[in-house]
C-alpha cells in the first residue's frame, strides 16, 4: 500500500534497473563529469537503479525520487523484476529499436539490470535517506539543491499518462529543484514505439514563458542505432548572463 500523500505508480510504468554505465550513455556523461559536480544529483524517477549506489564511488551523491519508493522493498524489487521481463518482450518484438551487433547482446544487456537491482535493493536499505518517495510534479526539495538533475524515460516515453500540461508542469518542478549553474537532462523525447513527441515546439516554448532555456543536444547512439536525443533545460536567465 502507498504511503498517504504519496500517488502510486501509475499503471504500466516499468520500475528499470538501470547501472551507472547506461546513465551516462543515456544522457551523455562521463564518469568524470559525474566526479567534478560540485553538488548532489537527482534522479526523478530512480527505479530500481543501481545510480545512487555506483556514483557513490566516484563521490558523487545522487538522491533518487520515484512513487514506488512508498512501497516495501520487496514490492519493489518484484515490479523491477516484472520491468525486466517487459524489457526482454520490448526487445524481442521490436528489435529495430534496440540495435545490436551481436545476437546474444540482449541476454548480456539483461543482466546488467540485474546486478544494477541488487545494488539497488542493498544500497536503499543502507542508505534509505537518498531514496525519496515523491512524484512529479512536486518534489519536496528546495529551490536549486541539485547541481544536476536527470530524468529519464517517464515524461516523454509514456504520453497517454503525461500529456502536454502535465509534461510542462513536471519539467517546471525539475528546473526549479536545480542550481541556476546547473542542467536538468531529460530523455527519450519518444515513447516505447520510436514515436516522437510530436508537441515539442510549443512545449518549449511555454518552458520559454516560463524564463526556462531549452535545447535538443544528440549525443552518439549505440552501434548501428540512431543518435539519442536529450532535452537540456535551464534557468533562462542563467544562460544569458553565461553567454555574455
């Protein structure tokens, strides 16, 4: 049962266990940029992730956010579980939106979430101060306590849950929760069939309304698969003076 106050998480959303190494890939970071941040991250939603547990490592604290964490632990590691199924499903029937050079690099893929799980589930007991059960939009930090923030397959990948308003309203939150000298980094910009989101434009415009800077940066993709795209926000102000 959630805790009160605190929505469950919405039906069809996949719990993922994603290690530190796809992180990156995902939003175009390195180890290192991770090490030199002069502040906390915030990963919204965290999953079961293994982020906290691997940048901890490097010195790097990350605080995740996600309604599952209202659950108890095992509850979350069975939606995990259930994700990773779901995920192996995804990558059988639609193989051209999971490119892989070699046959066997699903299975191996696979398996990096599960170790990404079980760092999760032994870090959140240990550490369970840096696992916070919120939801978009309103997250119960201050304004600018993360030098960075990421977010990654929720807002775009699920449009029939997040439509243009809730979307403007929760990257609002993210850009609020973040430093002027930071970044909020946000991908897919498409949903779980390589559909694009296809509001983009004025979604970034009402960002804009809003004194929020926004940009589309594409970093390399896997091999044989197309660049990832990822929406960058920040304070619109900030990026002004930064130009000058």
């Amino acid at each position: 049962m959630a805790a009160v106050g605190i929505p469950a998480v919405p039906p069809g959303v996949l719990v993922t266990s994603r290690p530190l190494d796809e992180y990156c890939a995902l939003f175009g970071l390195t180890r290192a940029r991770l090490a030199a941040l002069p502040g906390p991250v915030l990963d919204c939603p965290g999953g079961a992730a293994g982020l906290a547990a691997e940048a901890r490592g490097l010195g790097c604290r990350v605080i995740a956010v996600d309604p599952a964490y209202a659950l108890p632990l095992p509850a979350v590691a069975t939606a995990a579980v259930a994700a990773r199924a779901a995920m192996a499903a995804a990558m059988a029937d639609r193989p051209q939106l999971y490119p892989s050079p070699r046959p066997y690099r699903a299975e191996r893929y696979l398996r990096s979430w599960d170790r990404a799980r079980l760092l999760f589930a032994a870090d959140s007991a240990a550490h369970p101060q840096q696992y916070v059960a919120a939801a978009l939009p309103r997250l119960p930090f201050a304004d600018g306590a993360f030098a960075l923030t990421l977010s990654g397959y929720l807002l775009f990948a699920y449009p029939e849950l997040f439509g243009p308003e809730s979307q403007l309203a929760a990257l609002t939150e993210l850009v609020r929760v973040t430093s002027p000298d930071g970044e909020v980094r946000v991908q897919p910009l498409h949903d779980g069939y390589g559909r694009r989101c296809g509001h983009l434009g004025p979604l970034r415009y009402a960002l804009g309304e809003r004194r929020i800077g926004s940009e589309v940066r594409r970093y390399p993709g896997p091999v044989g698969g197309r660049p990832r795209r990822v929406l960058v926000l920040r304070a619109a102000d900030h990026r002004r003076r930064a130009l000058r």
